[in-house]
C-alpha cells in the first residue's frame, strides 16, 4: 500500500528522467471498521499538480466504512535535470502520504460489568 519512487532516491542527478511511458494508477480501496470501533484519526487529503505528476489522495468515512482513494499520474515521460530537485520533493510528499496510517478507537462499553 505504501508508494515509493526509487528513481528519486539520489540527492543531484546527472540526466534526465526518462520514463517507458506516460501512466495513470487509481487505488479505490474500502475499509470494514470492525463492530465496536470507530475512528480516532483519518490523514488530511493531499491534491498536487504539476508539469509531471498529478495526485489525489483521499480518505473519507462512510458510516461503518473507510474508503481510500488515491490516484497517481505521470504525464510526463522526461523529467529534465533542473526540474529534479522539485520532482523530487513532489515524489517524497506521495511517499509520506502513503505512509499515513488511520487511528480507530474501540468506543466505550455502555454497560458497566461487575
């Protein structure tokens, strides 16, 4: 579940970034809380658009269910050098998001046992 871009992983770069192909990933994903739980923390959504990427990352309840959208696309097939450094931080700000995760809390028993 978690995004990572190993072609961002060095500091500088030499030359560009060439991609096979321009790409789009949608990840629609829904969540059953368990019985007795409700949620504690969901991560803020996170929109970015730029030249090269666009991003949607969203997380929303519905009643007894958490449903996860995240939708990725490079438009781009080249990333020239100057724009790396960037892309980069675009790149690491996807990765961190992916790596939120979602708090639930167990509710309170009503009843109180002896």
């Amino acid at each position: 579940f978690r995004l990572s871009f190993n072609e961002t992983s060095l500091a500088t770069r030499k030359y560009d970034i060439v991609y096979l192909t321009t790409s789009m990933r949608t990840d629609d994903i829904t969540l059953v809380m368990p019985q007795g739980f409700h949620v504690k923390y969901l991560p803020a959504p996170l929109t970015i658009k730029t030249p090269f990427i666009e991003f949607e990352g969203l997380y929303k309840q519905e009643k007894d269910c958490i449903k996860v959208r995240r939708k990725l696309a490079v438009l781009q097939r080249i990333i020239p050098v100057k724009d790396y450094p960037a892309h980069r931080e675009t790149l690491e700000r996807i990765a961190k998001f992916s790596e939120e995760r979602i708090f639930l809390e167990e509710a309170a028993d009503k009843e109180v046992k002896p």
